[in-house]
C-alpha cells in the first residue's frame, strides 16, 4: 500500500497526470421502497502478515519466510482458514454470514469482486456458493477498470466487476455464501514491492418484510481512485426520491478499498459533514475495518471468522454506520461522499437506507382472460385486469395509469373500465370528457385514478386503499407471444417526488414481469383447414395428415410423418409396386431404390448383392446395372442400358436378355431391340441364340468361355458383334 511520503514514480505519475479521469463515477444501480431494509456484507481475501491484528481463533496464518510484510500490503491468500503460500489467486476463498430476520423475502442481490492483477481486462466471472448447496457462475454485467500507471507497476491494473445474483441468493436465503475464483497478483514472496494491493468481495441483498418501516433503498457503484497527490481528493453522488418523517433513522454503508489503518486523512462524508463512530474516526474511517453501526462485526458462520477491527481485513473496508444526525425532518435529498487528504482509497459503492414518507405501489398486478375460452386465437377477445394497493404511510396524488397496447392487441371501442379506486364505471375513448382516453396513434391507454380524479388530472388513493381497472382488446397477432405492461405514476400527498410503478404479470418470478399471452394457431381441427385439417392438441398448431383416412387423393394415399400426404410411406410401402417398388420415405414417393444414409451417391457401390443405386440424370436415383442378367432372365424382355446403368424394356437379337415365347427381337444383333410378335412361319432364334441355318459358331467370351456371352452372329455382321460382345466381357470382368 501507499508510504505517507510519495515515492520517485509517484512523483512522476502526479507531473505525468495532473488529473486522472476517473475510471468509474459513482452511479444508481438500484432504488426502491420497501418495507424491509438492505444487508451488506463481504470479506477480504487475502491476509496481512505486517498487520497489527493476528489471524482469528482457529484460523493458521503461515507467515513465516515471508518477506516485504513491513509494508501495508497483504502477503497471502487465504484459502477457507488457512492462508499460506501455496494458495493461488483463483484458489483463495472466504466465507461470509447473511444474517436475515424471519418472513424477509429477498427482492434484489449483487456481487462484487474486485483486485489487482496482471493485465488490463477485468475478470468477468467470479464463484459464489452457498455452504453445504451448490455453487453457481456469477457473471459480471458491468466491470471498471484503473489503469496500470496508478499501480506502480506496468503490467497491473485494478479492477471491480459486479454481477445480479438476485435469483440464486434468493433461492438459498440466510446463510454461509463463499466467493472464489477471484483473479489478482500472486502475494507470496514476490521480489516487486508491491506496495498497494487488496482482493475481496461483498454481497448487497435488498429484502422486504411485512410489518417494517418503509424505507427508501439505494445501491450506487462505480471504480473511483481517491488520491490527493494526483489531484483526486474526493467522490460523491446525490441521493433523491425519499422524503424524511417525523421519528427516521438513516444508515449509510461504503465498501472501499486500499484504506489503510496506517494512514489517515480520509473521510465519510453525508451532506459534507464527516461522520464517525468508536472504530472508524473522523479522519480515518477506511481503515481496513469491517464494522456495523460503530462495532466491529463478523459473521457466525464465517470462514475466516475476521475481528472487523481496524487492520484486520488486508485493505478492505466495509462498514455501515448511522447517519441519522446527519438528516433532518423533511429532506429530499442527500450527498453521499468521501475525500481524503493524505490517504489513497478506492470507491466500490454506496448503500443508503432511510424511513421515508411515501405511497407505494409494490403490489402492482396485471391479469388477463380469453373470453373465448381454450386456446387463444387470432379474433378473440381478451380482458385486461389491473389492480394495486398503496402500501405506502402516504396517501398519492396525482395518481395515472397509462398502458401502451402491443401491435398484436387493438382496444376493443368503449370497453375501458374503473372497478374502483375512482369514478367508477365505464369511460369512452375520447379525451377530455371523463378519467380515461384511448389515444390510437400512440396505441395508450390512459386512466386517472383516486378520490378527486378528473379529465384532466389523476387522483388521491389513501393509504391501504386499492384500485382496479379493466378493459378488453381484440387478438389482432396471428401467431407469437404479445407482452403488456401497465405504467402507474403518483407522488406523495406529504411532498414527496413523482414515482414510477410497472404492473406485475407473474408473483411467483422476482421483479416485475409483463403480462404475456401466447397467439395459438388453433384450438380444434376446425380452425385448421386443408391442406393441414388437423390441430396438435399439445403445440396448438395445425398440422397435416394423422392416418391413411386423410387423405383420400388417390395420387397420394399415404400419411407421411411430416404430415404431408404422398404415394408411400414407412408404414405404406406396399403402395409400391412395378418399377417403382421402394417407398423413399423422405419425400414420401415410389422410387425405383434409395440412396444411403448420408444421401450421397458416390457412396453406392455395384456389389455381389445386387444393383447399386447411382444418381442418375437430373439427380434422379435408379438401380444401376452392368449386365442383362441383373434385369431379368434370359427370356424377361428387359436389358440393362449400358450408358445410364438403368435396367429398361427390351431385348437384344444376341448376347443378352431375349424375348419370351410367342415373340422375337426386332435386334438380330447386341444392339437393344424389341419384342414384336413372331412371324408366322416360325423364323425364331433358337435356345443358343443361332439363326435357323445351323450357323452357330461360338466366339471367345461365349458361355463356354466363361464369359456368358452368345454365340457368333451371321459372318455379315461378324466384326461389329465381336466388338460389342468385348464390351460387354470388358464390363462383366471389371464389375462383376
């Protein structure tokens, strides 16, 4: 950490920066009023070996050979209670407690997690875990970074990320969460004076309880350098939307880090007067202490159970203290700040929670019903409920409801309605004549609301009084989700500011959520017509065929799993028959065969089995041939066509397949003829293929041979049918 005398590099960096833009102002992350409060708590990382406070009872600390602990920087990591120097960065972990009243319900959480580390990007993900449960990825939605010259090293930078953990603490409650994973600088032994250094994370978990105090409740982040020396004495942000009653109490809570116990000059500041309390004095308030309303406090479950005293917690400050002098009866407004005059620190954030007098609007619902019943579908009518309660100790004035309509919704005319909490009763369209108007360009319902409500202005509703609206809009979607969100604005009858409300369609989710309805395509088969008759009764959808039964054309009379009706499918293929016999059950239609799996042709190979199925002309598919003899017998009257590999009708005069009884080829060669009637006076071949005038002379490659071709033709055309039957040997020897 820092020496009160500026070291050489720090002189160079205050000429080098007279003034270093921040690295993250101070800014809203959350603000509510809840009847309940808000818990902080969190826990270092590291341990100090140079500090004035020793590890806690049942906690090891192996300082021994450790060197440069003189300074004020921590010098290990502390893995649950034992911290030495095998332990990394990103194995380190502490345990804090969160401590909550019975009936709390947890509204809002976030993590934080910040060091310093080699390398300018942050780290975006730390681990949180609930002792004895599971543990879970916070990943961070907002991350700061300081540049590496305020480290004192080249390669350093420090970092805060922060992530929403609402849903996950939410679900485990009170109890032992432990944070790991961190990434930071090693600390153990290291030959660079490190000089300022810190690794640690804090939890902020907003709750609400029936019966407390309304408060108002805010969460301000950012990644400020304080630092006099550079010009940076101090941070502040401006707090709004409360109004302090008779009988308040205020707290404030600060996580700082790089406060040191050594050095001091630095101050917690409301409204620009220093606060203060037992442990944390008014020119040393970040002390490297963890403390609560002036005590010095740690968790019962925590591991390591730190004291909190000033120095026990390696340059990490989390304190929260009153600060109801610092307020008066009737303010709106408050500064929440600190400053330093010799001391370097760094802003994490600020935690404020003050009574205030205020309507409230939490139980804020918005419902809605079919009137049509079953499925929603295009057409219906659907009625809208919306209804809240102030819950506040103020009545509201100037109370309006506005609802902008989605595109898929259009209002159904003259159908807005007060139920009560106003002038109850219906209300037309048109502005200015009654509470509500419907204003069709921008698509929004306005309502004003409460005792004393007009034409013109919205009303008062009394504390613990309800109010309901309704009103119906047509289903104008065809298909898809339609979300809808009631607005409702009001301040406080005491003074206190305008306040937005959002209407909450789901109370069993955290937050508010819209109100969505889901557009069906259908609720029964008949709103489904051809070419899809049927409704899912699980999707809602219209969907084709579910049997044979529909689908009566008698082109296509078989259901595909698709819906679709075709000639054949998986559970039809006898609707193949011919030449077409295979039912390809993708398209749903009679093919000669089917191509593999992976639908790729090349990957059919012509094989002892049989044809092979080979991509034709125009990505056609057939079963391929080489021989007559894979297209029939001897007397089938069909051939194989050499040239496409596809078996086709006819016949050859010699060398293949021939004709059956009663006909001839018109071929008297081994070219493809075909099948004519034999003449009357019996001039047929005979069974070895020779004319009838005993010319039968057997050429190389004939059956004798061994090559199953025929015999030799007339000596006129002896040369081409010799040529022919080689190619037909050449191709039975290379395929067959």
């Amino acid at each position: 950490m820092r020496s009160p005398k500026l070291r050489p590099q720090t002189l160079v960096f205050a000429l080098m920066l007279a003034a270093v833009p921040a690295a993250g102002a101070p800014t809203l992350r959350y603000q509510a009023d809840l009847r309940g409060d808000v818990a902080v708590f969190g826990s270092t990382l590291a341990f100090d070996c140079g500090a004035s406070v020793p590890a806690p009872a049942g906690a090891i600390a192996s300082c021994a050979g450790q060197t440069n602990i003189a300074d004020t920087a921590p010098d290990l990591y502390w893995r649950d209670a034992i911290a030495d120097s095998s332990i990394t960065p990103t194995q380190a972990r502490t345990s804090a407690t969160l401590e909550l009243p019975d009936g709390a319900v947890i509204k809002y959480a976030r993590l934080y997690w910040s060091a310093i580390k080699p390398g300018a990007a942050p780290d975006s993900t730390a681990t949180l875990d609930w002792f004895g449960g599971p543990q879970v990825e916070i990943t961070a939605d907002k991350s700061w970074v300081i540049p590496a010259q305020l480290t004192q090293h080249p390669d350093w930078y420090y970092y805060q990320s922060t992530g929403d953990a609402t849903d996950f603490v939410a679900e485990w409650g009170a109890g032992d969460f432990r944070v790991t994973d961190v990434e930071a600088i090693p600390l153990a032994n290291t030959t660079y004076d490190i000089d300022r250094g810190f690794s640690a994370w804090t939890l902020v978990v907003f709750y609400e309880l029936d019966g407390d105090d309304l408060r108002n409740l805010a969460l301000f982040d950012g990644f400020e350098w304080v630092d006099p020396g550079l010009g940076q004495p101090a941070v502040s942000v401006d707090l709004t939307g409360f109004l302090v009653p008779d009988g308040f109490t205020a707290k404030m809570a600060a996580f700082m880090y790089e406060g040191d116990f050594k050095y001091t000059g630095d101050r917690f500041l409301v409204n620009g007067t220093p606060v203060t309390n037992g442990v944390n004095p008014v020119d040393n308030f970040f002390n490297s202490s963890r403390t609560y309303l002036g005590t010095p406090v740690s968790g019962a479950l925590d591991v390591p159970r730190l004291s909190g005293q000033p120095d026990s917690m390696a340059g990490y400050d989390l304190d929260t203290i009153d600060v109801t002098s610092a307020l008066q009866v009737g303010d709106t407004s408050a500064t929440v700040g600190a400053d330093s005059s010799l001391d370097i620190f760094m802003l994490g954030g600020f935690v404020t929670s003050i009574t205030s007098l205020s309507p409230n609007f939490g139980a804020f619902t918005k419902t809605v019903v079919d009137e049509n019943g079953g499925a929603v579908l295009p057409g219906d009518i659907l009625e809208y409920t919306i209804t809240f309660t102030n819950s506040g100790n103020d009545p509201s004035v100037r109370t309006v409801l506005t609802d902008q309509l989605d595109p898929g919704l259009t209002l159904v005319p003259g159908s807005i309605r007060i139920v009560s909490g106003g002038a109850a009763g219906a209300k037309t369209d048109a502005a200015g004549d009654d509470e509500a108007e419907y204003v069709a360009s921008t698509r929004t319902i306005t309502v004003r609301l409460g005792a004393g409500a007009d034409a013109t202005h919205g009303g008062s509703v009394a504390v613990g009084a309800s109010a309901e609206v309704r009103f119906r809009a047509t289903v104008a979607a065809q298909t898809g989700a339609i979300p809808n969100t009631a607005v409702l604005k009001a301040s406080g009858q005491s003074g206190g500011s305008e306040k937005t409300y959002r209407s909450d369609g789901d109370a069993t989710a955290l937050g508010e959520q819209p109100t969505i309805i889901v557009v069906n395509e259908c609720q029964s088969d008949a709103n489904c017509p051809a070419p899809r008759p049927h409704c899912d009764p699980d999707t809602h959808t219209c969907i084709g065929c579910r049997t044979d039964a529909d689908c009566p054309e008698p082109a296509r009379p078989a259901c595909q799993p698709s819906g679709a009706c075709g000639e054949c499918s998986t559970t039809n293929a006898t609707l193949c028959v011919g030449e077409e016999p295979v039912c390809d059950a993708r398209s749903g239609t009679c093919v000669l065969c089917t191509l593999g799996q992976d639908g790729d042709a090349s990957a059919c190979v012509h094989d002892a089995d049989g044809p092979s199925c080979v991509a034709g002309p125009n990505n056609t598919v057939h079963c391929g041939c080489f021989d007559d003899s894979e297209c029939g017998d001897a007397a089938s009257a069909r051939v194989c066509d050499y040239t496409d590999q596809v078996c086709i009708s006819g016949c050859r005069g010699e060398g293949g397949n021939g004709c059956p009884d009663g006909e001839v080829c018109s071929s008297t060669d081994t070219t493809i003829g075909t099948c004519v009637p034999a003449p009357a006076d019996g001039g047929v071949q005979d069974d070895g293929g020779a004319t009838p005038d005993g010319g039968g002379t057997v050429l190389p490659g004939s059956p004798s041979s061994g090559c199953g071709c025929a015999a030799a033709p007339p000596a006129g055309s002896l040369l081409a049918a010799l040529g022919a039957l080689l190619a037909v040997c050449w191709r039975r020897r290379r395929h067959g």
